[in-house]
C-alpha cells in the first residue's frame, strides 16, 4: 500500500544501511538512494545522517518512520476487522443470563445486533444466578449478563455498570409524582417481588430491615414478566428492578422508575462475563463491543455523569 519512496524510507530506516535494505527488497542500493533522495527533496528536510557504518535517522526521519509504521498498523487492523466481518457471516452465539435480563434486555440487544449482521444465531439459556456462574465458569457458554454484590471469580469481566435496585411502578400511581420514595412509603400498596435468594430480594429485604419496615409481598414470583405485568394491572401495584431489566420496555409503555431512598439498594452492579482466558470468535467480538457501548450509553441516560448533570 506504500510507495516506493516510503517503502524504500522504511526499509533503510529499519535495517538501518542501503545495501541491507537492498537485500531486504532485492532492489538496487542505488535505486533506493534515488528515491530516498527524491523523498527529502520534496519534503524539505534530511531524513537521514550518513555515517560510514549506516545510515540513522534524524529528528525528522523520526517522525515520519513514526507515522509510516503507525498507518501500516492500521492498515492491518483494517484487513484484520474486514476478515473478522467476512467470518462473522455464520457464526452461533451462546449467551446466559438471569431472568430479568431475559424479559427486555437481550431480546433487544440480539434484535439490534441481527440488523446489522443476520447470519448469526444467537442460544439464550436463562437460570438462576448461582447457574448462570456456573455456565460462565465451565464455558458452556459465550458471554453472560448477571447481577452481582462482588467480582465473581474465575471469569473475565468485560465492564460492568453500576445497577442500583429502582421502583417500577404505573405513571397513575400516587407514588409516580413523589421526588422521594421511602421504604416505609410502600406499605400503603401491594408489592410484587421476586422470590427470596434473589440478590435484588436480599437487598430489599435488607433495607426493610434497616428500615424497621415489614412488608408482605402482594405477589412473589419467579418470573419477572409477571411481576413487570402486575404492575400493570393489578391498581397500586409496584415492583423493584433495574433499570436495564426494563431498558426499552418501560418507555415503550411509559413506566415510571424512581429511586428508593436506600442505600443498600445500591450495591449492585451488571456485569458483562466471558469464560476466562477463553478465544473469542468475530462474532462474539461484536456483539460484545455492541452490547458494551449499547448500555453504558443507556446508563449514562438514565444516571448522567456528574459533569453533565443539569445544575
């Protein structure tokens, strides 16, 4: 992709002497003299001093070896992504994941990834999150999303967003229109919660506790479609989630999510695993690299940076 003069300039540079770069190109040294010469001229400057022992590079010479090699790394990186999209073509992903990001979250990421790339089948297992790890860790499947109080062992961590624990609730609810939710307040409406084990169910149960609030769960389920359907159509009713669990869902039917002001509710984070140390295919590259910048987009959405945040 160079021409000659540069690619003459680079072998000189590198080799460091015109006959070693005359037998690296098994070009003439005084063909590559020429061009050498030819390229100073045009740029105004010496590239190289010349000793007797070599030839080395001057200050200028420097910069532009700099910048030859670096549009060469491009170059392959290039050619790298286009044979990448070519192996991209067929290709199955296996993901895992938790039953709240089952509900909204990767049925819409695997839409959005397929517009692009329609040729890639996608295997979703859904289970617990002690089954989830176990998945991640035995490499039985590609990638995982799974919420966690800690850093799971044994498994790469892609990135990870902090996900604190939200009310869902109807935009007619008496509680839509408060700034603050305390736990207290919910006492007065039927809750829907997940089943106990849960890490949102541990760590609301933990803030009634600290709370000294009893709440008796109107609705406790292991399926977050119907706690999401409670809300809907059971009057007063309210459920905790995430908001990524309800990323585009919510809006789509104009749910409202509201903080509760706890700060147990916010030791979570979502985190994106791969089995560790484990080849990744093209494809699995990108929808990983989608699924990243698709949802640290949407968290900054919903909770700006602070040096965004209005004033």
């Amino acid at each position: 992709m160079l021409n000659n003069e540069l690619r003459y300039f680079l072998a000189v540079a590198t080799t460091g002497s015109l006959s070693q770069a005359s037998q690296q190109l098994y070009v003439a040294s005084s063909a590559i003299s020429r061009q050498i010469h030819k390229l100073e001229s045009r740029m105004g400057v010496t590239l190289f001093q010349r000793h007797a022992r070599g030839m080395v590079l001057t200050d200028a010479g420097q910069i532009l070896a700099n910048h030859v090699r670096k549009s060469l790394r491009d170059m392959d990186n290039a050619v790298a992504e286009i044979q990448g999209l070519k192996a991209v073509r067929k290709a199955l992903v296996r993901l895992a994941c938790t039953d709240g990001m089952a509900f909204d979250l990767f049925p819409g990421l695997i839409a959005r990834f397929r517009r692009h790339y329609p040729s890639v089948s996608f295997d979703l297992q859904v289970g617990t999150a002690q089954a989830v790890a176990e998945w991640v860790r035995k490499g039985t499947c590609d990638a995982a999303c799974q919420f966690s109080l800690a850093p799971e062992r044994d498994v790469d961590i892609v990135t990870s967003w902090p996900a604190p624990v939200l009310l869902l609730l109807h935009p007619g609810h008496p509680l839509a229109q408060q700034e603050k939710i305390a736990i207290s307040d919910l006492q007065d409406y039927p809750v829907a919660l997940p089943e106990s084990g849960t890490t949102i169910r541990q760590l609301f149960d933990l803030s009634c506790r600290l709370a000294g609030t009893f709440l008796e769960p109107a609705l406790s389920c292991n399926n977050f479609a119907t706690l999401y359907g409670a809300t809907r159509q059971l009057s007063g009713a309210v459920t905790v989630c995430s908001h990524f669990s309800v990323l585009w869902r919510a809006k789509q039917d104009g749910m409202v999510l509201k903080p509760i002001d706890s700060p147990t509710l916010s030791q979570r984070t979502l985190q994106l695993q791969t089995p560790a140390s484990q080849n990744r295919s093209a494809a699995l590259n990108l929808f990983l690299e989608e699924t990243v910048a698709t949802l640290t987009q949407a968290h900054h959405s919903h909770f700006p940076p602070a040096s965004h945040a209005p004033k």
